[in-house]
C-alpha cells in the first residue's frame, strides 16, 4: 500500500478537481465511510465517448499524483467502456452513460441524487 500524506477528503477534492476538469459528465462523490470497509468514498462519472472515458480516468490518476497517491488498482482502461480506479480512500467509477444507466451502482448504495454530490 502506498504511503501518503493526502487525507481522504483532500484525495477526493483531488478527484473532483479532476472530474471537473475533464468536463465528466453527472459526476458524483458519495461518502461511504462507516457502510463500507473497503474505502471513504465512491465516485461516479459518466464520459460521452470511449476516449472520454479513459482521459477522465488519466486525469483522476494523475490529479491523485499531484497529492503522493498512487493507484492501487486500474481495471477497464483496455476497452474504457467502465474504468475503475481505485485510489484506496477514494474509488472511483467512470462509465460511458449507457453503461452507467444499465448498471446504476449509486442506486446499490440507496443513494438518491439529492444525497450524492458533485
């Protein structure tokens, strides 16, 4: 595991500024701390094309470099129809929008829109 300095909410500012950026499209951060051992928070953004997808991918990945974060794990970049990047404090999901409707994750966590946030 890698060491850092970040906090899980300075990681997630991290990965907002990213989604933000990279004009992600309906971009959500839920906090899962206390539902989950697995991580803080759970980010979800949809691209609008396959390269969009893998560039707002890059971009969380890099923005998490500029706080000492490196990727624990990259799933989905091959095909970046759904990559996931998981930052270890922060998870993060990004979907092309029909992939993202199909398999709706926020609702997973009984999240509705009013509780997550951009």
């Amino acid at each position: 595991m890698t060491e850092t300095l970040a906090s899980p909410q300075t990681l997630r500012d991290q990965v907002v500024t990213a989604l933000d950026d990279m004009k992600a499209v309906d971009a959500r951060v839920i906090d899962v701390h206390g539902r989950t051992a697995i991580t803080d928070y759970m980010a979800f953004a949809s691209g609008n094309s396959r390269r969009h997808v893998r560039s707002i991918a890059d971009a969380v990945i890099e923005q998490a470099g500029e706080v000492g974060v490196r990727p624990l794990g990259i799933e989905g970049l091959e095909g970046s129809e759904w990559v996931l990047v998981d930052l270890g404090d922060v998870v993060v999901h990004v979907m092309l929008e029909d992939v993202r409707e199909f398999y709706r994750l926020e609702r997973i966590w009984g999240v509705d829109e009013a509780e997550a946030s951009p």
